[in-house]
C-alpha cells in the first residue's frame, strides 16, 4: 500500500453550492474503507451558496495528518470552476501538481455589480497550465446539462479523476461508498453522471 | 450527517469534528442538550438532534446561548447529563449563567459547555480565545487536536464533571469541527438516567444565607481545592504526550491545531532529529509538573497555538514558580516567532522553524514564483452574494430607492445574519453600524436619542427574525420606554438561514421536528408598546415603497416586517411537496435586446438628436461609470461632445419619456460631462488614409468639421478652408465664452485635427469652377450664415449701431469693441440674447431687448432668457424701432408699440404697428440682432432667402454633381447640433458618392417606443441633478463659463434615471445583482435555469414586461 506521494494532498475547489464537499466525503469514505489515514478539512456555514469554498484531503499509508495543507504542496487540484481552480494554484501549487477542471465559469457578483472582469477563457487555461506539470480541461458543465442534471456535475468530476489513474482508489471502490452515501432516489442520477465521468477521460479532455 | 447511534465499539468510521463530539456525548450518557446555532458549532447539537429518537435524549436550539446553558445546567441539577454548545461569540452571551454555575456547581448530574472558536474569524466578528474562560471560572478545559480525540476528550469530561460536579469545557475550533478523520468507537451506554430532583436542595452560589456575603467566597476556595485535585489527574492524563528525540534541541508545546501544524512543519523541514513535541490536551488545570519536567531537558521551547498566547503566558509562569539549572528561552506570538493573531498554519510554523534554526525555508522556485506573481493578476475576488430569490436583496433594493428619495440622512445599524451581507461586496453597503446579536436595536436606541446634541438622522436598525428572539427584544422595549425615534425593520425570512435553516420561536416547529406555537413579531413588537407596526411583502416592491416611506415620515419608534421565506427554504419546501419551480426566463420577443437590434423602433430621446446621438447607449455606460465607452459612442460620429453638451437646445429632453413621469433626464450635462472626461485622456492616434480622393470642406463651422471629422474616420484625408483667423465658425465667433468657452472648443478641433483633417486658416475663397474637377474629387459648403440683416430704419447708419452678428465676432475675437452705457438690442433670437449678456458683461449699465412680438414667440431658448433677466438685462415685448435718431451718433431710439395680427408665412402672428403709440427710449448704443444670412456669391442655386438649395436626403447641391451642404447655408441661422447632423449626413453621403454607392434615401420617419407600453412600477419617483451656477453677479463681472460640469456621482446618479427604454436596458442585471442572471460576451442576457428558484421579483424591474415563467409563456 505504499504511495508515491505521502501524505497525498488533494484539493478540490469550487463555488459554494457546486457539491465539492460530497466530491470529498465519498472519496475520504474510499480511501478510509481501503486502510489509508485520511483527514478532510473544509470550509462550509458561512461560505454558502456562492462563495469560493475548497476540501482538502490528506491522504497517508503511515499516519493521520491535519486538515491544513502548507503552503505550494498540493499534488491534485481538481477544480469546479477554472477561476477557483487559478485561485488556489496561486496558493498550493508547485511545478509538480496536476490539475483537472471545469471550464464553465461561474461569475462572482462583482462582475456584474461592479464591473469586475472575469478573465479571458484562454488566458486563464494558460495561466493554469503555466502554472501546472500538466492540466486536463473539461466542460463538465456542458455535459451535465446534456445529461439534464446539471447538479450532477460533481459526480462527473469525480468520475474523471477516479479514471485519471491519479488516485489509489478504483472505480468499484468509490461505487460502494456512492451507494451507501445517497439516499436510493437520488442514486441511479448521480451513478449516471459518474459513469459518464468515467467514460469522457478518453473523449472530452483536452490533455497536455 | 451520518447515523451517530451506530453501537458498534470497536469499529472506526470518518467523522466530522463537530460529530465526534456529539458522538462522545452519546458515549457519555447525554440525555439533553441545548444550544444555538453558531458556526463553527451547529453541526453538534443538529446531529444529536437527528439521533434524539434513536439514543431517547431531548435536543433543543434555545432562544440564545444563555438560555441553552440554562436548559442543560436544569438538567444536570437533575441529575441527568447534559451539553451546551455554542460558538465563541455565544460564550459572551451565556457569560453570566456560565460565571454562576461554576461556584453553584452542577447538582448530581454532569454537564460538558462545548465552545467553538473561530481563529481567522471565517465567519465571526471576532477570533476570541475562549481558553481564558476557563481560567476566569476556574472549570477544567481540554482542547482536542482531531476528530478521535474530540471524541475522546468529550467523554472524559462527562466523567470529570460527574466526579467533580462542576461543568467541564470542551475548546473546538473550525479546523477541528469542521475536519473528518477516523474515530474508533466505544459503546454507547444502555440504562439512562432518570431525573431527580429534591425539594430540600439549594443549588446556587449564593448559599443558605446564615453566614451573609461569605458563601460565593467560600465556594470559590472550594472551587480551587476541587481544581488541584482535578490538576493532579491531568499531570499523569494520556491526553498529554511527549513525541520526538528525548534531549531536542528545541521542544515545541502545542494544543489543538498547533499539533498538526507542528507535526507538518518538523516534516516538511526535516528536523525530526532536533525538534521534539509535548502536546497538551487537557490545558486547565494547567499541568505545571508535567511541563516542568519537559523544560529541564531543553534549552528552547516553542509555544504553538491559537489564537492567544495562553499556554505561552502559563509557561513563563512555570519558569518562575520551579528551579532549573539553565536559562530557558521561551519563544512563541511574544517573541514574533508567531502572531497574536489569526489561525495557526504549517506555513507559519515553518517560518518561525527555520528562523530559530537558521535554514531556509523549502521556496518555491524563482521561475515558478514569477508565474504566481502574473497568475495572481488575474484573480478577482469571489463575494460572498445573496443567493438567487433571497428577500434580502429585495428588501435592500427597495430601501436603498426609499432612502434616496427622502434625502438619504439615514443611519442604519445592521445585525448578524444573511443581511449582514449588504456590508460586504455583493450587498448595497448602506448599512453602517454593525456589533454583535441584537446589537442594532440597542444602537438604534441610543442613536434616537441623540437629536437633542444635533443629531439630524434618521435612525434605522435592521435585525433578522432569529436575532430578534436572541437578542433584540430588550434593546426595542428600552426604544419605546425611552421614546427614542427609530425604525426597526426585522427581515422575517422565517429560519435561522445563515447557520442551516435551524428552527426558532417563529418557525412553529422545535428542533425535534415537533409543531409548537408560532410566536409573531409583530404581536411582540406590538406587545412591547410600539403603536405603529407594518408587514410588508419585500418582492411586492410597489407596496413596500409605499408602506416603508410612510413609516419614515414618522417619527417612531415604529416596526416594519419584511416578511417573506429565505429562497433555499422555499425551494426545500417546493421539493418536499413534489412542486418543481419554474425558472423565469428572459422573453426574446419582448426584451428590448433582442428585439432593437431587428426592429425599427428608437428611444424618444435617440429619434429627436438632430446629431444623431446614441442617447440610450452613452447614458447605458455612463450609469455603470464607464465613462470612456460612454465617450467613444458619442464621438464615433459626433466630434463635438462637449461643446453640444454646453450650447445645445437638447430636444431629446423634451421627448424623454421621464418627463411624463417625473423630470427628464439631463442629458445635455450627461453629453458634458462626458466629452469634457474624454478630453482629458490621451488624444487618440490618427486613422491611417485608406482612399486617396481629395475633399474639399469650406467652412470650420460645426456643419463643415463635422464632415470632415466623418470623412476622416472613414478613411479619407478632407481640408477644411477657413476664411477666418480662427476655427469653428459661429461657436468660435457667435457664441461667448460664457456659454461655450475657447479652450473647450479648441481642445474638441485638436481632436477633430488629430483624426487627420487638415485646417486652413485665412483662406481665400475659391469659386466653384475653380473647385472642380481639377482641384478635389468631392466639396461639402458649410459657410454659414454670418451677414447680419439690416432693419432698414432710418438712421441705422449712425455711430453706434452694431450688427450683432459682427458685434459677437469681433467680441469673441477678443478685438476692442465700444460700448456704449445705454444698449438696446433689437431682436428675439440668441444672438439678441448673447448680444445683451454680452453688452453687460463689457460694462454696460442698462441692456434691453426690444422684441416686436411676445414672449411665447420668441425663438431664444427659454433657459437663455430667464439667465439674461437675472443678469439685469431688460426686455420689452411688442416693440419696434421707427428710426434711430442723433446726430453723428445716434441718441435715442423712437419705437412704436405692436400688437400681434393673424400669423404670417412664418406660422407666427404678423405683429401690426399700434396707432398713435410712438415713444422714444434713451440709448448710446444699438444692437441690431434681426436676423442672419449667407453671404457668400457665386452661381450656386440659391432660395428667396439666399439659401442653397441641395437634395434633402443627399445634401447634395442641386445641379451640381460633387457639391454637397449643410449646416446654416442651407437652412439659414439654426441650431448646432443640425448643422453638426448635417455634417455627418454629409460625409455619409459624400461617402457614398466617391465610392460609387447608391447614395442615402429618404430619411423614413422612425417608430417611437411609446411610453404608455412601458412597465415602470419598480421605479421610484427622483428628481435630476440640478447642476450649480454662478450666481448672477458674479456671472456679469466676465465671460467666465456660468455652468458647472456634473461630478462623476452626479453623472452616475443622473444617467441611472434613465429608463433605458432601449438596446441598452440592462434593468434586469443591474437591478438586482441576482446570481441567476447572465451577460454573455455579446450583451446578450439569460436567467440560467437551474440557479433561477423563481421567486419572481425581478419581474417588476423589467420595462417591457420581458421577464416570463416558463409554463405561461
């Protein structure tokens, strides 16, 4: 059970509302089943709806870590939200970190109230990439409208990242958990967007 | 949250912090437990809430903090065991029950106070250190450093407190209570408690009274015994421990989150080797032995914790109260290894390592940095927003329009909640105290007392229906008692919502999910003696408007209920029931975006600019402040902005639609303000020339550099021939200084000049022959109408009689001018306004206008007129002049008064001489002021009135193939801006006729949005800014410019006004700021459906009734 990085620091970013902390419970519920040592830290009550949010899960074979990741020692970022994504880049990144994105932004307020620019798409995939080893970009959300579950956007992050290959868990170990976390009426949905997850690591990313 | 009641010891499951505790709780026996919602607490009591049923305990949300204690402190004199828990800021509010019930002691029964700090102060005030209290009360306090001890430590202070019988403190934090980690679990006990309570006990502070005033005293040396003894267990408690080599070069001692930070850094750094740590869990009774027996084998110790230096100041006592035989160096937040204040990070840690040991900190590349550094320019902050639907928003939005109306000297004190969000970045930031629960009313108290010191505010407090039951009610009955004037206005979104939608004494639900007795705030305001007390629905913005300025026309103190549910609930609701809400959507038949760009219809304002100017969409980006885009839209054809901003008419304020509902926007100021911003920025690089034809442009009036401004951005390269020393034709030489200053003027031809035109001053006139073909491929004549018309009275050839029109010139051209003390000027039009305003500014001490007709008839600007009666100047109406009299130089003026007859081929009433109704007025001075005409000869087609005649669509000479005209040769003495029309239709069509293109037709008459159609409820009535003047004495001294320039507030606020009937309206998104909405890179708009929760409220902002429920529509 030995890792290539421990502990694993993972983050997952993105906007108040977008479903990031259940991202990281099934995968802490994953990784625990298996006999890691895992602790999450997360930011929720008063970052709702809206906010910029972010789980961090610390990931060992050897012992039990504190929620807090130092500064640039993030190994993966998987990002609701691009903009979120460069934002903790800026702050856990380093030459190493791998990361992968939705690329359908969500404006804060202050673009429309007070005439806040959101960056431009292509800049901030550069910026990303730049500032990565590699970055894999994805409209999740695209395809979880076509899918008509645009709340489900989340699991089809998950989905990518678990056939990424970058996590010592498998598919059938984050299967078990999605059924013993969700209630039975809104499982076969987010089986759904998970699967679909799963699947587009070939078709829809754009790898670098 | 999971399933907490699961009796399975043994095994390990991942558990948030905050579960753990409740978890331990359950382990420990608890049978009741209260609190308040607090992040980062909530999530305790709300899961021991969930397991109530299964574990057969009671769970309750309390009123406020102090009650909770109360309602756990019954229980455990019971005998029972119970738990309180609450965020830091909670403490302060169960402070006194908290100080009493250590020296009362908790009965038979076991009671644990859970206190959830925040350092960082994520979502609190403050980031107070709570650990203190338990020194103050002298109670046990532990601090657990993850999830199993969190649980670990609950337990054990079950035990402590049943054993010691006085409350323990469990210290959480938001890195603890809100991390998971692994807990293994014990058994979960199987016989409950019965409660108990004997009539014979006393259990208070205060003790049985035969001894008077010595009870509290005694309990306290009772208390302390009871804490040495409780001190000896935590000397030897395994929740302390020592890690790492046993004679480290330095130790670090370390609670809570200090641990895994320390644990992180000593890694990163690689410093295992040298750096050992002592970790205490339990912190009071602080174990002085246990941290004495540590510091004998080290030489430096490091302090880490959060937020204050508690255990560092505990430590530095323990230097003092033992013998070592070696200095000891303390280092910690006093040191500045690490800060007094915010949360403890590894990063932190690492800093004050590697600055004690000397090594470098692992940095990041310098490559890599740099990148961060460009990356991070591009961040924008995230705003925490309402949600989409959120009554607050609503209710802001209608305050803020009420307060402005009213004058705006409001003060408005906020509270704590989802409101408090109007101070933050995506709020209205109008509210301007802000303290704690409930603080709002007792400031708004205060504040309403203060008229007596001139205190000349209105005082507002905005509270939510939750911080009301806390904590407000006090605050209003000492209002009313002491007859302050002040508004409360509770925002009722019927749920605790900030902390999760937990249930409080309005809800008529208890935490177990029971129905109970709904309690009402208007009831209780009312109950509390305020007489005037108002409920209002905050997305029915017409009635709220109206209910909410009436109540600030009193004077209070009064009650104003915003009621309607948080959006999150009422979709949780609409889910519960199977109802699926119906997201609006943005019609595209009706939303004047999509519809302008295919249709035919134009804004009053934009169908009546003779200059065509985009009145919607300069006013769009000037109410947005961007002020730049405003200009460029106004110059993309009009090179004048700022001149038309000071001299024009402004007919499109006339059609604005605003004047049916209020006052019409001023635009004309807007159009200034906006062309003087633009002159200040840096001229813009010339267009490099695309065509090569050579054009010709005679004149430098409006008319002619307006074409030629058009033709240069089109591409050609025009000379302009000017016969005068100066550029700009009549607004040089016609109209003064006072109006239209030079600078002004001449910075808007340096701009025109930079474009690429050429301006040749003291031209001598060409005669068409010469013109073409052999000189220019196209001309455009813009002479204008500079010869003055005589009166053809006798005498008009005497000294003292000026033509006006030379009269302005040679004033405007600063040459010397006689003027005598007596004028009076003949005419009715602008010149012979200017001429008078002028004749007093040059030291005249009379002026006065004769007019043969009446004042209704007078064709000067009403503005100008009312501006030239302040300034002195006289104006007599049905007078004409018979003949100027004198000898060289003329000495009266004999008139004869007029009556009006039947309109002549003017349309206006022919004015018939009185009989017998000569008098004769004193003058030294006339000027004649009757009229102006083109005075150019040549053997171009000319009217009756010496007018050139052209083709009214192509302004092209009739006759002549290449010749082209506008501007007052064309239409005689007009306004600027249809010259500068004229200009720009000109070069359109000279444009055309170089290139070979069908040249423009008939002009079509435009549709015009009618104002009736629109839906204006949502706005408010508003007076326009009213810019400053000189006043009239100081305006005669010179020629100094009368009018003040709007600020850009001024120009915001005014351009706001408009109703943007029009391609620019962007009502909807800049009404609300609701996250549902959308603006895509092309302008075009779109409420996203799945962030839509349908509330509705927006469909009031929009004008054309574009905002439709999917179903209906």
């Amino acid at each position: 059970m030995e890792m290539v990085q421990d502990p694993l620091n993972l983050i997952i970013c993105g906007v108040g509302g977008q479903g990031n902390i259940l991202i990281a419970s099934i995968l802490a519920a994953s990784f625990h089943q298996k006999g890691y040592r895992i602790t999450v830290g997360d930011t929720f009550g008063a970052a709702q709806r809206g906010g910029a949010v972010f789980s961090s899960l610390r990931v060992s074979a050897r012992k039990l870590y504190g929620p807090l990741i130092p500064s640039g020692k993030a190994h993966i970022i998987l990002g609701l939200e691009p903009l979120e994504t460069l934002r903790l880049l800026i702050q856990y990144g380093n030459p190493e970190i791998v990361c992968i994105t939705n690329i359908s932004p969500i404006y804060p307020v202050g673009v429309i109230a007070h005439n806040l620019r959101y960056p431009n798409i292509e800049e901030l995939k550069k910026s990303i990439l730049d500032l990565s080893k590699s970055a894999h970009f994805i409209d999740a959300a695209d395809m979880a409208r076509r899918l008509g579950l645009q709340i489900s956007m989340n699991m089809i992050m998950l989905g990518i990242l678990i056939a990424s290959g970058l996590l010592p868990v498998k598919k059938e170990d984050v299967l078990e958990e999605m059924k013993r976390i969700f209630p039975p009426v809104r499982l076969p949905a987010n089986l759904q967007a998970f699967e679909l997850g799963i699947h587009s690591i070939a078709s829809e990313t754009e790898i670098h | 949250m999971g399933n907490l009641t699961r009796n399975l010891p043994g095994s390990e499951i991942m558990l948030l912090g905050n579960e753990a505790i409740a978890r331990g709780a359950l382990e420990a026996g608890v049978q009741v437990c209260a609190g308040y919602p607090g992040t980062p607490s909530t999530e305790i009591v709300q899961s021991l809430i969930e397991s109530a049923q299964a574990a057969n305990l009671y769970a309750e949300w309390s009123v406020n903090e102090k009650v909770a204690v109360e309602v756990a402190a019954a229980a455990a004199f019971c005998g029972l065991k119970s738990l309180a828990s609450m965020k830091n800021a909670g403490f302060n509010v169960a402070s006194d029950t908290l100080m009493h019930l250590n020296l009362s002691g908790v009965g038979k029964g076991a009671m644990v106070v859970v206190l959830c700090d925040d350092p960082q102060a994520h979502a609190s005030g403050d980031e107070m250190d709570t650990r203190h209290v338990a020194e103050i009360a002298d109670v046990p306090l532990l601090e657990p450093s993850n999830p199993q001890e969190a649980k670990d430590f609950t337990k054990f202070a079950f035990e402590l407190s049943e054993r010691f019988r006085t409350y323990c403190i469990v210290r959480s934090y938001t890195r603890l209570s809100h991390s998971h980690g692994p807990v293994v679990l014990s058994s979960l006990p199987e016989v409950m408690r019965r409660a108990e309570f004997h009539v014979s006990d006393l259990i208070t502070p205060y003790g049985d009274g035969r001894i008077p005033g010595s009870a509290p005293v005694q309990r306290h040396s009772l208390l302390h015994q009871k804490m040495e003894e409780i001190r000896e267990i935590f000397e030897t408690s395994q929740f302390n421990f020592s890690t790492g080599p046993s004679n480290p070069d330095l130790l670090i001692i370390c609670s809570g989150s200090g641990w895994p930070c320390s644990v992180d850094s000593i890694e990163t750094l690689g410093l295992e080797d040298r750096v050992g740590i002592l970790k205490l869990g339990t912190l009071w009774p602080y174990p002085k032995k246990l941290v004495a027996q540590h510091l004998e084998k080290v030489k430096q110790v490091l302090i880490v914790e959060e937020v204050d230096s508690l255990i560092e100041g505990y430590v530095k006592q323990t230097l003092a109260d033992f013998v070592f035989n070696h200095p000891i160096k303390v280092m910690g937040k006093s040191s500045g290894h690490l800060f007094h204040y915010g949360e403890v990070t590894p990063d932190g840690v690492i800093n004050a390592l590697s600055s004690i040991f000397n090594i470098p900190q692992p940095s990041q590349d310098v490559a890599y940095k740099r990148k961060v550094q460009s990356a991070s320019e591009m961040v924008i902050p995230r705003a925490l927003p309402w949600c989409p639907g959120c009554p607050h928003r609503a209710t802001f939005y209608v305050l803020n329009q009420v307060f402005k109306k009213v004058g705006n000297e409001i003060i408005v004190a906020g509270d704590i909640g989802c409101y408090t969000i109007d101070q933050w970045a995506a709020g209205t930031n109008r509210t301007n105290l802000c303290l704690c629960m409930g603080s709002s009313l007792g400031l708004a108290s205060g504040l309403g007392k203060l008229e007596r010191f001139g205190l000349e505010k209105r005082v507002v407090a905005i509270c939510g229906d939750s911080t009301f039951f806390h904590a407000s009610i006090p605050g209003l009955i000492n209002a009313v008692v002491n007859r302050s004037k002040m508004t409360l206005i509770i925002l009722d979104n019927d749920a605790t919502a900030m902390t999760g939608f937990q249930p409080h004494p309005g809800t008529g639900k208890t935490a177990m999910g029971e129905k109970t007795i709904q309690l009402r705030l208007e009831d209780i305001a009312r109950a509390c003696g305020v007489s005037v007390v108002e409920v209002f629905d905050p997305f029915n913005i017409l009635e709220a408007r109206k209910i909410i300025e009436n109540i600030l026309s009193m004077d209070g103190p009064s009650v104003l209920i915003a009621r309607r549910a948080c959006a999150l609930l009422a979709q949780r609701e609409r889910n519960k029931r199977g109802e699926t809400t119906a997201p609006f959507r943005i019609s595209e038949k009706k939303c004047s975006k999509y519809v302008s760009s295919n249709s035919d219809k134009l804004m009053p304002c934009a169908s009546s600019c003779p200059a065509g100017n985009e009145i919607p969409e300069f006013l769009h980006f000037a109410r947005q402040g961007k002020f730049q885009e405003g200009f460029e839209i106004l110059r993309r054809r009009n090179p004048f902005p700022a001149v038309l901003g000071r001299v024009c008419y402004h007919p499109c304020e006339e059609l604005c639609g605003r004047n049916s509902y209020d006052e019409a926007i001023v635009i004309h100021e807007i159009e200034k303000f906006l062309g003087d911003y633009g002159g200040k920025l840096p001229l813009k690089k010339r267009k490099m020339k695309t065509f090569n034809e050579k054009i010709a442009v005679i004149g430098s009036g409006p008319a002619g550099l307006s074409c030629a401004y058009n033709l240069a951005l089109m591409g050609y390269q025009p000379i302009v021939f000017e016969r005068l020393s100066v550029a700009g034709g009549m607004l040089a030489v016609g109209i003064p200084e006072y109006r239209l200053p030079r600078q002004v003027l001449e910075s808007e031809i340096r701009q025109i000049e930079e474009m690429g035109v050429q301006i040749r001053l003291g031209s001598h006139m060409l005669s068409t022959e010469e013109l073409i073909p052999k000189k220019f491929d196209a001309i455009f004549i813009a002479t204008g109408a500079h010869k003055d018309l005589k009166l053809q009275i006798p005498g008009e050839d005497k000294e003292g009689v000026l033509p006006a029109i030379e009269f302005l010139r040679n004033v405007n051209l600063k040459k010397s001018v006689t003027i005598g003390n007596r004028v009076i000027v003949v005419g009715g039009g602008n010149a012979a306004i200017d001429s008078a305003r002028a004749a007093i500014r040059l030291g005249a001490k009379s002026a006065t206008i004769i007019y043969r007709r009446s004042r209704a008839d007078m064709p000067a600007h009403e503005e100008d007129i009312l501006a030239a009666m302040d300034e002195g100047v006289e104006i007599q109406y049905l007078v004409f002049p018979q003949e100027i009299l004198g000898t060289k130089r003329l000495s009266k003026v004999r008139c004869v008064r007029m009556k009006l007859g039947k309109p002549d081929e003017s349309g206006r009433p022919l004015p018939i001489p009185l009989e017998n109704s000569t008098f004769d007025i004193e003058a030294d001075t006339v000027i004649v002021a009757v009229g102006q005409t083109p005075d150019f000869t040549d053997n171009l087609p000319v009217s009756k009135t010496n007018a050139l005649l052209i083709n009214d669509a192509t302004l092209s000479v009739v006759g002549k193939p290449g010749f082209f005209a506008g501007g007052d040769v064309v239409t005689g003495p007009s306004y600027v801006a249809d010259a500068i029309g004229a200009g720009i239709r000109g070069a359109i069509s000279m444009d055309a006729y170089l290139r070979g293109k069908p040249l423009p037709g008939t002009q079509k008459k435009n549709r015009i949005i009618s104002y009736e159609a629109l839906n204006l409820g949502s706005i408010p009535f508003s007076p326009r800014v009213r810019g400053l003047r000189l006043f009239p004495e100081k305006r005669i001294l010179d020629f100094s410019e009368i009018e003040s320039v709007f600020s850009s507030d001024e120009a915001v606020y005014e351009a706001s006004r408009c109703f943007s009937c029009g391609p620019s309206c962007e009502k909807c998104i800049t009404g609300f700021h609701c996250p549902a909405f959308l603006r895509d890179v092309e302008g075009r708009h779109e409420i996203v459906d799945f962030l839509c929760v349908g509330c509705g409220a927006c469909v009031n902002l929009c004008p054309y009734r574009a905002i439709v429920d999917e179903e209906i529509s």
